[in-house]
C-alpha cells in the first residue's frame, strides 16, 4: 500500500531545525525534565523499567478520567501520543469502501490515513469568514457507507472551537445515521472544563495527549477515550502493535496531571501575551489577517492574495529565519499556520520583520500550488 | 476487522501480577530508573520535552548501527518496541490474499496479526527434537503468493539460535523466489557479535529493542534495520502513527548502548547461573524435560505426557504462585515457557516445588486445548 508524505510532518522534519524564528510550532513551551521531575522529586524512586501495566499505570489512567465526565474505567486506554491513538481508531473502524468525512482546511491524517484501509474520503471546506462547520454541505457529503468523522477540536490548522452546542448539533446529524465521530482533542482545556465529544455521544471516540497544552511531547503520552467494546478491541491491537507505553513516561504523566494547573498556567500566560502581540499587529496590517483563537495555541494566518504559501513560507525562511508550516500542507493554499504557544524574545519585532519582507517580495511562483 | 486475543500477552496481563515466583518472564532483571541514570547522571540536564528528532535522536542512532555491519543512515528507523516493528514491516509489506509463512511453536504476532491486513499464513511446525527448521517442510509451505516470512532468532519460546549458516539457508531459499523475512532479533546478543539477518539479505528486515538482553522493556526503545526503500516507506506511515520516539527514553537508551557491556554481564551472568540450576533440576527428572538455550533468557519446558498446558498453568499459579505461560499460547500444548533471565531468591527450590505439585496433581481436565 502506497501511502502519501504527510505533508506538515514532512515539512517540519525537512526545515525546522533551519528556523532562527518558529512561528508554526503547535506545542506550548515545553518542559524540561528536570523542571517536570523538580515538581515531585520522588516520583522515578524505586521505578523498575520493565513494561509496567500493560493497560496503563492507574493512577495515571484515573488522572486522565478525571478530565472527563464519563469516568469508567473500561473507557480509556493509552498510546504513543494522539496520533497513534487517531491510527488504532481508525484500524478498528475502518474497513475497505468505508467512508470518511473530514473537513478542509485539516489534519491530513484524517482524509490520508483512512486511505490506507482503502477507505475513501471527503474533505467538507470550513466555512471561510470563521472556520465553522458548514453543516450543510456535511450533511450533503454523508453517503450510506459513511463510518467515521474525523475532527480536531479546537481544530488544527485554524483554531475554530466548537462549543457544546455545535458538538450537540453535529452529534445529532451522525447519531441518526449511525455514523461513528473522531475528535481530536489535543488542544482541549487542559483543566477539561471544556466538553469533550466522548462524553456526549455514544459513538464518540475522543483522542488526547500531553503533548500540546502541558508542553511534555516528548513523554509522548497520548490516550483513548471511548466506549467500552471499541478501547477492549483496542487493547488487543495494542498487545499486536506495542504492548505498554511504559512506566517511566507513565510516572512522568502523573506529575504533569497532578500539576496540570501549574503546567496550564504557565501555558495560558504564554498564548495569551501571544495573542495580544499578534493582535495588535493585525490592526490595519496591509499584508496578513487572522481570527484569533479562543483557545489553544494554533491559528491560520492569511497571506495577501495569489501567493503561493509554499513558495512563501520557503522564501521567507530563506531571507528571514521565520519558520511556517504553509497552508498548502493542511488542504488550503493562501495560508500559513500561526502559532501562539511558545516563548518569543521579540515577538512584535520578528513580526514586524515579515511586513518589511512583504514589501519587497516578488516571488517568482504566484500560482496556487 | 477482528482480530483474535494475542494469547501470550492477555495471558500475562491477566494473571502476571498473582504470580508469587515468575518463572516465564522473558526480559533480564530490570534496570531502574536510578541505577541507569547513575551510568552517566548528566544525561537528561537540559533535556526539553518535546518531539526531539523525528526520526531518533542522532547518537542513539548511532549507536543501535554498531551492533550491525551494514551501518548506512539510511537503514535504521526507531519504534516502540520490536512489537511495533512488526507491526509497522507487516503494515508496510502486506496487501490481502498475500501469503506469509512462520514458525510453530512461536509469537502468535507472527501468523495472526498479518491476518489484520487480509493475509493468509502457514505455521511451519518445528522439529521437536532441536526446534530447528524442517527445510523440506518450509520449501513445501511456500506458495506465489508468498510474500513474507516471519521468525524470531533466538526463537520464543524455545530459545532455538539459528546461526549462521541456518541463517544463510532459508534465505537462499526466500531469495530464489523474492520473498521478504522479518527477523525479530529482540534477544539477540546485546553486543552484536552474532549475526544479524538484516546484513545477510537484501529483502531481510531485523527488529530489536532494549527490551529483553538490555532489561530495559520499560523504555519502549524498539528499532527497524532493513533495507533503504523500506525504511523510507516505514518514516513516512510514522509521521501518521507516531510522530517520534520522544528524546527522554531516547537520551536513555544513548546510556544503555554506550554501556552495554555493564548492562549485558549482569544479564549474562543471571542467565548463565539459572541455566546451571535448571540443568541441574532436569537431571533425571520424572516430570520435565527441556532443552537449555545456548543464547537467551527463553526455554520451552516439556510437560508429562497428556498434560493440558493451560490448565497445568493455571492449577500451578493457584496452589504454588509458580507462573508459567502455557504452550498453548504459542500454538502447541504440553509445554510451557521457561525463562532464564531473571534473579530468584532461591530458584531451586521453587523448581523443586513443582517436583512436589506433579506428585499429587490430577487435573480434571487432561485434553489438549
């Protein structure tokens, strides 16, 4: 089976260590370990390294419960990473003329990935003025073989949230048809205050990680939360495909969560000075606008009209070291992906650095790619 | 798709931890956390959290190339586990109604997890006298379709080594008809000094971890040696299924490899000193019989005639705490896997335990299962 580059991982694995000036990386500042460790030195005391639980370390697993109102044990298992959990979902779920429905501009894993149990897809655009859902073409997209919807909420490359209402809305159109939904919740709350899809519908499977909002991708711990049948075939998969994610990032996780509120803190001040700097150099900005994200850490940035993003983000790199994932990564050219989660020693001025290069760039490529 | 319980490992997950003496875990005593990071305790000082190298951290890479003659870049790429190994060489390589072929007794990953992607499998039996392979048997197995053939070396569960020349017979037989061979090497030498089938043909695929000889399963470092084009293929399904390995576990696994050889004494020695007691115990032994590996924590104990290993094991656990996982899990009863590598407080005894559980065992059930 011949399966497609991912384009952004591509693209960051390809440049990022180029980048004097990340504005793409969808991670809050990460942690160190001896930052994490120092917040509970004991913590890897006596720890054996062997494969540990197999299903995960309790105490771990009911500190991910406590993110979630459905907080029955048999709902939940671990992975390496979201992205791993998003793959077992769909190995579950998915089989040959199955049919998906994502939604555009997204996660390329969402409309490639189900490719690979020769499943086909259809990319629903996003409403262009806010990145809302357009539930009418979703709903004209859904076909008898539809199994799954893919989603990210808050969603990646834009941002968009969707509250409880527009969750309850697209439950209702899939609840009727039987269709299974995916929600990717990476850039969830990390004090779960914000619903989470699985608690409201039953054919809800949401994924999450402690990679994005508690800044610890590198544990790559990432869960499942769903019903019941789906983590016990899961956990068999698991047993085939990695066996245990391991005590020591386990251990690790338990810090992080019996912390979350110092690690989110820390996280919330960081995007939200972000926030603040970007949106007072949109105001009247000849070149680039942005709707903001309510929440999370990642954001769409429009480019002036006719560039090519791939072109751009390659030629701004080259002239200035500011690094961007281009929208031509994510289904939709025109676009970088801004994001609001790290540490910058000058935000505005390398901001400020991208209009200077806007007046002088005339690349050579202006057709959409 | 269904898939079927991966018996050894649901085996262990429910009843490992009732286990009072463990005689059948197949890793070496375990490092701690402590005692690894006291190999070199500046390893993880400034360590940021993130996703670290996408394809593995450099040096680890480095060193995991050292324990192989062909060591191109190019031909490495990391994992969790050898598990996941497979799991991504099967997902790479099978496309349904190809045919794989495997070894019986053996890791049930092997015939049952291609099944996952429409494959169909034939268990080749093993001689019983040496578990070595029936060639005239394995020639008659192969088919067309044959795509892949999977084994471990040295085998699970009977420890079976094929060396060099085993080694070089089955692949000038795959090689005359094009087929692919997946080689779990996970107890291999931990130094590299024998062999290793990725260096010995182009369509051969090792996998490894720090999991059994390195006695570190709980860092989930796995790797995939094999050919260029494969690797190539195998980053590409982990930038869907995985992102990276994350440079915690990775900057440990760096300590484990650069001191190797502190690591694989203690294992060598524990295994060494079982292996003496075990020998000793069969010694005109009226009950079991078994033939010690040359290399390797894994056994395969002969059971009395007419046994059911499943429920031998199971009356075992509840009257003595002694536990074994029956042959029945790797597809052939009577037998059940014994384990060389870990410390006991006193092995003998427990050993002589079972001497006394079969003088008064009668088993309602005698069947095979």
């Amino acid at each position: 089976m011949e399966i497609k580059d991912f384009k952004s991982e591509k693209w960051m694995t390809d440049y990022e260590r180029q980048a004097v000036y990340n504005l793409t990386d969808t991670s809050t500042d990460s942690w160190t370990f001896e930052e994490l460790i120092a917040l509970d030195p004991t913590a890897l005391k006596n720890l054996p390294l062997d494969y540990g639980w197999i299903t995960g370390d309790p105490t771990l697993r009911k500190e991910i419960l406590s993110l979630y109102q459905n907080q029955d044990e048999d709902t939940l298992t671990l992975c390496c990473g979201a992205s791993q959990g998003n793959e077992l979902v769909m190995a579950l779920l998915l089989k040959p003329n199955d049919h998906v429905i994502s939604f555009s501009p997204g996660y390329q894993q969402f409309w490639e990935f189900p490719k690979w149990f020769h499943a086909t897809s259809t990319e629903v655009p996003l409403k262009k003025d806010d990145w809302s859902i357009d539930f009418e073409a979703f709903q004209k997209a859904i076909r008898p073989e539809t199994k799954l919807v893919l989603l990210a909420n808050p969603h990646n490359p834009t941002g968009t949230w969707l509250d409880q209402g527009a969750l309850e809305k697209l439950v209702s159109i899939c609840k009727d048809k039987g269709i299974w939904i995916l929600c990717d919740e990476v850039y969830r709350d990390p004090n779960g205050k914000d619903p989470s899809l699985s608690d409201l519908y039953e054919k809800g499977i949401s994924t999450g990680s402690l990679s994005k909002q508690y800044g610890l991708a590198g544990l790559r711990t990432g869960w499942i939360k769903g019903p019941a049948s789906i983590i016990q075939s899961i956990n068999t998969f698991r047993d085939y495909a990695m066996i245990s994610t391991g005590p020591l990032t386990e251990r690790l996780g338990v810090i992080a969560l019996q912390h979350r509120d110092v690690l989110s803190q820390r996280a919330q001040e960081v995007m939200k000075k972000n926030k603040a700097i970007v949106a007072q150099w949109l105001k009247n900005n000849p070149y680039f606008s942005c709707t903001i994200p309510s929440r999370g850490p990642v954001g769409f940035l429009k480019l002036p009209e006719g560039l090519s993003s791939t072109q751009f983000a390659l030629d701004l790199l080259e002239k200035t070291g500011i690094f961007f994932v281009p929208g031509s990564c994510f289904g939709l050219d025109g676009y970088v992906r801004l994001a609001f989660g790290k540490s910058h020693t000058n935000l505005l001025k390398t901001l400020t650095t991208l209009n200077t290069f806007m007046e002088t760039y005339s690349p050579e490529t202006t057709s959409n790619d």
